[in-house]
C-alpha cells in the first residue's frame, strides 16, 4: 500500500518537471515509469483491500475503478498493444500523459481523480488496521459522506476518516 502512495509522489514529481519543460524526454519517461507502476500498485490495492467483493465495477461503468483498470492493463499489456498496432498515433506508448491527466487509447484518470483514489485508499487502509471493525467504518464514513452531499448533514468537525 505505502508503494502506491510513494509512487505516486514520484510520478507527479517527474510529470512537473516535464510540464515545466516540454523538451525534458528524460522526465517524461520517468514520470511514465512511476505512473505505470502507481497504477499497479493502486489497482491491486483496490482488490486486496475489497477481498470479498469479486466486482470492483461493471463493464463499462466508466467509473474511476473501471478506468484505472484499462490504464493498468495497457500498461501490463504493452507489447500486444505494440503488436496489434493499437497505440495512439501521436504516441509511441500505450499509457502516455497530458497537463490534466493519465491516458491510454480507450481510458483517462485526471490527476485530481488519482489524488481522489489516494484518500479512498488510505481511509480503507486506516480502517483496515483493525479488520474486525473495518466495514463498520467503512460504511459510516460513507454514509456522511452521503448525508453531507445531500445536505442531511456534515463532515466539518467530525474525523473526516472511517
């Protein structure tokens, strides 16, 4: 879990120095790298996290889970990509990056989604700590979450973890 949070930091650490110099290929390529294996390790997170639960998403969904899944598996499956020529025209990577996010062919994260998926995975994580109480926790943080979405209530002044 803690490699998905420190890649993560490196990833965006190189993507910056690319950003702010478009000639750095080196950066480019390293951020690439950090990304690819943030998004292993993020995607496998996410399933030993949900032991239980065999369906992190449904098949075109479109939702966060399902899209780092695509991004994951062109990265794991780069070559067949290469083979089948099913790499973007302008790239010759399979997952590549923009000013706003993380792309592949048929999939995109945005940087704040990513962020997004590092809270998640910290507040399971915390919950985790104690495994007899963690779906407790789990479901409460949601339903305030829920409650303050709708306006039925707040997090501000309340632990904002599990």
């Amino acid at each position: 879990m803690e490699s998905t949070f420190r890649e993560y930091a490196l990833a965006r650490d190189q993507t910056l120095m690319y950003l702010k110099n478009p000639d750095a290929v080196t950066a480019y390529l390293a951020a690439i790298g950090h990304w690819e294996v943030f998004l292993s390790h993020a995607y496998q997170a996410y399933r030993l996290l949900a032991r239980n639960q065999k369906i992190l998403f449904k098949q075109g969904d479109g939702s966060i889970l399902e899209r780092l899944n695509l991004l994951y598996n062109w990265s794991k499956h780069a070559e067949k990509a290469i083979e089948a020529g099913q790499l973007p025209a302008e790239g010759t990577l399979a997952v590549g990056l923009t000013n706003n996010d993380l792309r592949s062919a048929d999939s995109r994260l945005t940087y704040d989604e990513m962020a997004e998926m590092l809270e998640e995975l910290a507040r399971w994580s915390d919950a985790a700590q104690d495994p007899s109480t963690m779906r407790e926790k789990i479901l409460q943080y949601y339903e305030r979450a829920k409650e303050d979405a709708d306006g039925t209530g707040s997090l501000a002044g309340t632990d904002s973890g599990p």
